[in-house]
C-alpha cells in the first residue's frame, strides 16, 4: 500500500508539473477566441475624429424615449426588483479569467481595461452623482465555476454582469440571469446564441458573430476569385471554429466557392500542423480559409510559409480569423503572415501612424496614468467593453424610467453608439429582435510586411455594413 | 504511545464521540443550503462534485491499490450521457442518472481488463490514454451527430435547448420540485433556492457514493479489494479471484465517477470538452491529488481533501494579482502559470507524501489517538471486548482504515 501511494504520489507531482508546464498549450487555445476580441482592437487603423472629451460624453444616438422594444418583467423573479430604481451606486459583475495560466495572461489584459473605463467613467462623472462599482470573479475559463462567480456576485447586490468571457462560461449562467432578470451585457464571445431575444432577452453579446466574420470573408474571395474559387479549410475543432467553417460552408455555393478539403487542429495542439498543411498543399487550393486559435496562429502561417516553399507555383490566398490578427501574433510569424488577409472594425491602437488620432493618445494617455502602459496595446476590448457598458447606463438613466436594471436591458435592445476605439463607420446598434447583435460590419484587410520586419495593415475595400440587420 | 483516554469500539463513549461528529457533518449539510447565499452553495455544489469523484476512486486506487489517471472519462461519460439523452432526446435529467452508472460501469469493465494483466505506472499510463483519449472523441467529427463535437451540447441539431433542469424560464418547465405537496424549495428561479436544489441533487449523489463506498469497503468484497491491494499474490492464493474482482471495483468505481459528472451537466446546463474541466486530464490529476491528500485507503480522505482543495483555490484564487499579499511574495503565484491553489496543493502533496504519506486522515488518526483512542472489538468477540484483549489490535482494522 505505502508503495502504491508513493507511487500515485510521484505520478500526480509529475503529472502537476507537467501540467503547469504545459498550461500555456490548453488555455492558449481555449481563450483564444477571446484572445481574438481583444486583438480585434488592434488590428485596424482608423481615424475617429472624436476628442478625447467625446470618450467620455458620446451621447447615444437612439432617443431612448421612441425606443420600439420593450422587455416584459412579469415573469422576472422579482418584477419589484426588476423595476426598482438604482441610486448612489450602480454594481457591474463580471467573471473572467484571472488565474489558469496563460488564459490568466491573456485575459489581465481586458480586465485591466475595463477597471480602467469604469475609474475613468467615475472621475467623469458620466452617470452623474452615480457611482460605478466592478467586481470581477474568477472563473479560470472554466464554466463550472462561472455559476458559483456570479452566484457570489448577486449576493453581494450585483445590478448587471458585463463582459463575462467565453461561450460556455456565458452559457452557464445565461438562464439563472435571465430567469431573475439581472442584465448580462456585453458577453465577451461571438456566438449567435446572443442573438435569441424572444426566448433570452436579457442576454447580449459584445463581439461581431462568428458567422458573420465568416460570410464577409467569403464575399471577399468572390471578389478575388469572380471566376470561383477552390477554398481548403483549416480550422480548430471546437465551437469556435465550428460556427466559422459552418456558416462558410453554407455560403459557398452563393459565392461559387468550392471547398475541396477540411483540416482540423485540436483546441489543446500547440504541435505546428505539419500534416494538415500537407495535406492542404497537395490540394492546391485557391484558398485557404484558417481559424485557429492562440499560438495557433503562428505555426499556420509558418506552415503555410513552408508549404509554398516547397510547392512552387502555388500562392494561395490566405484568410485568416480577426482572432489571430494582433501586432504581437503578427510579428511573431515575421514574413510567413505577408499578404494574409482578415477583418476588423477596431483601431489599431499600437499602430503609430494611428497614434495621434484624439481618441488612441487619450486612451493611451489615462492608461498610462492609472499604470497600465504595458498593457495598453491588447487592453482595448475591455475598455470598448467598459465603454459601451456605461454608454448603455447612460441611456437608461435619461430614459423616463430612470436607471432600472430593466431600463438598462430596454436601452441595450435600443442602442446605436460609435465606439471612439471603432473605425470610421462603425457603429455598435441593437433593434430589439430586428437586430440582436451589437456589432456586424467589419473591413477586410490586408496584411504586408516589410524588408525590416515591420506589419502594416492596407483595408480592402469599404467596411462592410450589409450583415448590419 | 499511551493515550489520556481510551475508549472501547461500541461502547457508550464511542457511540457518544461517533454521535457529535455525525452531528456535527449533518448541521454542516444542513446549515449550507439553509443560511448561506447563492456563492457559497454553488462552492459547496463544487465541493460535493469534487468528493463524489475522489471517493469513486479512492475504491479503486485507495482500497484496490490500482492507480488510475483518467477517471475524468468516466466524469465525463455522465455529464454526456445527461447532455446527450436530455438534449437530445428528451429524456428526464432524473433517469439519466442510472444509465451514466451503467454506460461507466461497463466501460470501467472494459479498462479493467488491461488492469488485471498491467499494474504500478503502466496501469497509469493505460488510465492516462484513455483520460486523454475521452476529450478528442467527444470532438471527433464522425461523432459529432451524437456528441455536439467541439461545440458540445446542446446545439442547433439538439431537440431540446437545455441539457439541465431549465427552471422556469419557459412554458412547460419546472419552477417548483414538491415532494407529495411539500415544496422545500420555493420559486426555484431564485438564484438561492436554485443553488440549493442544486446543492441537495449534488449532496445527495455524494451521499450515494459514500454510502455505496462504504458498503463495499466493510463487505468481503472490500476485504478482498484491501488484500489485493496489499498483496495480489497472497490475495489469489487465499482464493480472492483477481480478475472479477478487479473488473467489478473498476466498473463500480467509473460507474460512481459518472453520477457527479451528470450533476455537472445539470448545473451547467451545457456539456462540451472546453467548457468542463473535471473531463479534461486535469480533471483526473485533481480527483487524485484530493484523494491522496485527504487519505488514501480512507473513506473520509477524499471528502477531507476536496473540501480543503475547494477553499483553498477559492481563497487563493486571486492571489497573483491581490494587493493584500506581499509583492515580494505575489510573483510564486504568478509563476507558476496556474491557479495559486493548484501551486499550493502540488507543494502540499510533495511535503506530504514525506511527514504524512497518509494523507490529513491519517495526521488525524496518529494525533487523535495520543487523546482518545477508540480500541476495536476484538475478532469474533459478540459483546464488548474485554480491555486488555482489545489493546491487541490496534494497528489496522478489518477494512483496512488504518487507526
């Protein structure tokens, strides 16, 4: 027995430690599609000529008096409660990933963000003699423990959840939240779950739908390809990347895309995907359509890189997921990512030709004042989401209603707000069930790198606002 | 060493010791559900999960002596089998609870067939695959039509849009659970009361699993599994036929893994690799890290241990980041790129497995007994054994709990 429970003993430390060590491969992949949220804000170069006054004092363009849709809080737990006026302080929970890693790593990032817009909102005084309180969960990007972080948060007199990172994290709560009619805003995934009202109308996502981002590239390689095109397909098999290659496979025959193979890369696989590119290259396709997660992203494109060293002749165009298309992930492929393309509909924020616009040196500037330089360049998203979290409350606040958690969920589902982060254009809006998601136009880009190594993104085109409902 | 006081097993003063601790455990139960908030129900909801799992395999590696690293497949065939006959074909989330025990009881049958020829670190290493093995099937696209692939269940394809008891949301669906007219609950779209009946689902699967544990560990089956684990060759030679028994505790084992695995899905109320760790390998190292700390071979270990796993990661959880903890020390927590309390258990094990290789049970038996030792009936005595006959046996009872 003592040798057995040495042995189970020894087994477990290594395996621990093996774990720990190799932790960066699982949450890597698991949070890269939020990850992809947070790189999506610097990926595009933008000019907003708002001031960094109009950060704080964008006033939503919906009159929140006409507004159409309405929320029925009969059925709430508490319809009281539901109704009941917020004053002095209005409490935001969220749960994201603080601990676990690398998920840890990449999320600081968005939490640090968000903190940053609610002390700015706050010093502002953007909702008044309302003060803003945030308190964020950690959940490990494990849904099992999201329910038990927001449960604690309710307890302790949460009016709304913001930002709640991940499709199964927001998943597992989604009901007790709508059942008690708490708001869960902004959820920080891009299924098309978010866009259920009739049966969830307290829910709503934050990001572009995947399918979405899907369709508009796919546009884009009929434009390329008028003629049609061969399209292979890799793509992380999970959720994430299921709905990606789903609602492209859907399109294909609309665009006269054919999709002659289909590789897929385990969520958890840091291996670079040798085989899967092979295999892609021995089809010769036009395209490659790619939606990898994380670190993924790298090893894609230098397999890609490869391959076309080693077929001649063959240059296939390459599209990428806005999730992998950070700075930091795009210079760390080097010349292996020129000419790729993807999306976006925010500013580029490290970029400095973008550094002087208005809006960029304000964010840069607060947060270097609350001690966040480092981390400025992927805390964007969660200052959007912040943001948009606020302008929301501001809504309702004017609202003849004042400021009711069921106001709040009524201003969301009548919304339209130009982030001062966002590209020319892009306006964040919800029309009840007419409209259920936030944000739908992006603008394909188009990577290129330079001699010394240096990544500049060139729009093809104009953003595209027909995915807009 | 001499204890203050001795006590005879089945003697008033231990049917008295054995009545406040067993008080003592019930008001917990009782007083969590009833006077906690929503946060420290769903905690103990995490808790109790965690103790049914190491408990099921405390069966097979504490009692059995076979190691096994990928019981979070058999976690996760029950949080499938709920996901998959809820969501997709409508099935009670009640009844799913019986058929996960009998799909991981068969699978467990079927692991333990390597396990009676294989045994030390090639048994783990078999136990290990199969751990890893589970998460990339229930991707695989060829059983996606079953298993929601990535995405994980429900999904678009599936009937139903929930996997859990979705309460009250909808037309048709449960806002109060009475039992013959009481309704101990209330509107179970509270997040409280929804926490509770959670909490009691949960309880009352690690109820089962103890129970059953128990049941099994004090039987001849359990003296069989003790000896097998002490010496397999002795065992077979006192007529304790190893391949049955092996393959039964095994799918006992698996099959109990599999009952918290459906409370997971039904808190959850979605299933999918990404979302739930107990399924991943991850899952499997915790399950035994919780075991060996709480106590190997102990039927209170696993509930020990995963008691104490469960608040230290929920009270460490932001350690890397807290202002309240010392900068000089804040970046060991950071290091380590887990979760401070993952840091602080594999720290814990390591210093363990030198000053208590028996884990925190056996800490409290060896320290305990230096007050009051409790000293067993002798073998075979009807009444109350006579003291100085009972002194003899003091070292380990018939189960193999050590005293």
């Amino acid at each position: 027995m003592k040798r057995t429970r040495g042995l189970a003993a020894a087994i477990a430390a290594g395996v621990l430690l093996i774990a720990a060590c190799s932790d960066d491969k699982t949450t890597d992949s698991t949070t890269a599609p939020s990850t992809g949220d947070t790189v999506a804000v610097e990926t595009t170069v933008a000019t907003d000529d708002s001031t960094a006054e109009t950060v704080a004092d964008t006033t939503p363009v919906t009159d929140p008096v006409a507004a159409g849709w309405t929320v029925d809080t009969d059925n709430c737990v508490d319809p009281a409660a539901a109704n009941a006026p917020i004053e002095g302080t209005i409490k935001i929970g969220s749960a994201m990933p603080l601990s676990g890693g690398a998920a840890a790593a990449a999320f600081a990032p968005v939490k640090d963000g968000f903190e940053a817009y609610i002390k700015y909102a706050n010093e502002k005084g953007l909702l008044g003699d309302i003060n803003i309180e945030v308190t964020i969960e950690d959940d490990q990007y494990n849904a099992e423990l999201t329910p038990g972080a927001v449960a604690k948060q309710i307890d302790a007199g949460v009016n709304i959840f913001s930002g709640i990172i991940g499709s199964p994290n927001n998943l597992a709560v989604r009901d007790t939240l709508n059942d008690n009619c708490i708001p869960q805003l902004a959820a920080l995934t891009g299924s098309p779950a978010w866009g259920e009202v009739a049966d969830y109308p307290w829910t709503i996502g934050q990001l572009v739908p995947y399918p979405v981002e899907s369709a508009v590239y796919a546009a884009q390689i009929a434009e390329l390809y008028p003629d049609g095109a061969k399209v292979s397909l890799f793509h992380v098999n999970n959720e994430f990347g299921q709905y990606y290659v789903e609602a492209f496979k859907e399109l294909a025959d609309q665009y006269g895309i054919e999709i002659i193979g289909e590789e897929t890369v385990e969520a958890t696989d840091s291996n670079p995907p040798t085989a899967q590119i092979t295999n892609i290259a021995a089809a010769k396709p036009d395209v490659i359509m790619a939606v990898p997660l994380g670190a993924q992203c790298i090893s894609f494109l230098n397999e890609v890189a490869n391959a076309k060293a080693a077929n001649p002749g063959w240059t296939p165009a390459t599209f990428l997921t806005n999730t992998c298309a950070s700075s930091l992930i795009l210079g760390a492929s080097g010349q292996a990512a020129n000419g790729l393309y993807t999306s976006s509909n925010l500013i580029d924020v490290v970029d400095p030709a973008n550094a002087a616009l208005p809006n960029v040196a304000e964010y840069l500037a607060y947060m270097g004042s609350v001690g966040k330089s480092d981390v400025a360049a992927t805390a964007g998203a969660g200052w959007t989401t912040a943001e948009v979290t606020v302008a929301i409350l501001k809504q309702a606040q004017a609202s003849p209603e004042g400021l009711t958690q069921a106001s709040i969920i009524k201003a969301a589902r009548n919304f339209t707000y130009t982030p001062t982060l966002g590209l020319p254009g892009v306006e964040f809006k919800m029309n009840g069930e007419e409209d259920p998601y936030l944000a739908e136009s992006l603008v394909v880009r188009q990577y290129a790198v330079a001699a010394d190594g240096s990544g500049t993104f060139t729009d093809i085109g104009d953003l595209i606002t027909e995915f807009e409902s | 060493m001499k204890s203050l006081v001795s006590i005879r097993e089945g003697g008033l003063a231990s049917w008295a010791l054995r009545l406040v601790a067993a008080a003592f455990v019930i008001g917990l139960v009782f007083w969590v559900p009833t006077s906690a908030g929503a946060g420290l129900i769903s905690t103990a909801i995490e808790a109790l999960t965690l103790m049914s799992a190491a408990m099921a395999l405390n069966l097979i590696l504490g009692y059995t002596g076979q190691i096994s690293i990928g019981h979070s497949a058999f976690l996760g065939i029950g949080a499938y089998t709920t996901g998959i006959f809820v969501s997709r074909w409508g099935f009670s989330p009640w009844l799913t609870f019986p058929i996960a025990f009998l799909i991981a009881f068969v699978v467990g049958v079927i692991v333990s067939f390597p396990a009676s020829r294989i045994k030390g670190v090639y048994l783990a290493l078999v136990t290990l695959a199969l751990g890893l093995v589970f998460p990339q099937l229930l991707t695989w696209k060829k059983l996606s039509w079953l298993t929601g692939g990535g995405a994980g269940l429900p999904n678009k394809d599936s009937q139903l849009q929930t996997t859990g008891f979705n309460i009250g949301r909808k037309e048709g669906q449960m806002l109060h659970f009475e039992i013959f007219g009481w309704d101990p609950f209330g509107d179970l779209r509270r997040p409280d009361n929804k926490a509770a009946f959670w909490y009691w689902i949960a309880a009352g699967v690690a109820v089962i699993v103890y129970l059953v544990c128990r049941g099994v560990v004090k039987s001849r089956v359990g003296r069989s599994m003790v000896a097998i684990r002490d010496n397999e060759t002795a065992a077979a030679v006192m007529g304790v036929n190893l391949v049955k028994t092996k393959a039964m505790v095994f799918g006992l084992s698996a099959g109990l893994c599999a009952l918290p695995g459906c409370v997971v899905a039904i808190k959850i109320g979605s299933v999918s690799p990404e979302g739930i760790t107990s399924l991943t390998v991850k899952g499997a190292i915790t399950f035994l890290i919780v075991m060996v700390i709480g106590g190997a071979g102990s039927l209170w270990g696993p509930i020990i241990g995963a008691a104490l796993y469960v608040f230290v990661t929920e009270k460490t959880g932001e350690w890397a980041n807290d202002d309240a903890i010392p900068a000089l020390i804040r970046p060991l927590f950071a290091w380590a790129k887990v979760p401070p309390g993952d840091g602080i258990f594999a720290v814990l094990l390591i210093l363990l497995m030198f000053v208590a290789p028996r884990g925190i049970v056996g800490v409290w038996n060896q320290y305990s007994s230096r007050i009051v030792r409790v000293l067993p009936r002798p073998a075979g005595a009807v009444g109350p054994a006579p003291m100085a006959t009972a002194a003899m046996f003091t070292v380990t009872d018939s189960e193999g709990e050590h005293e």
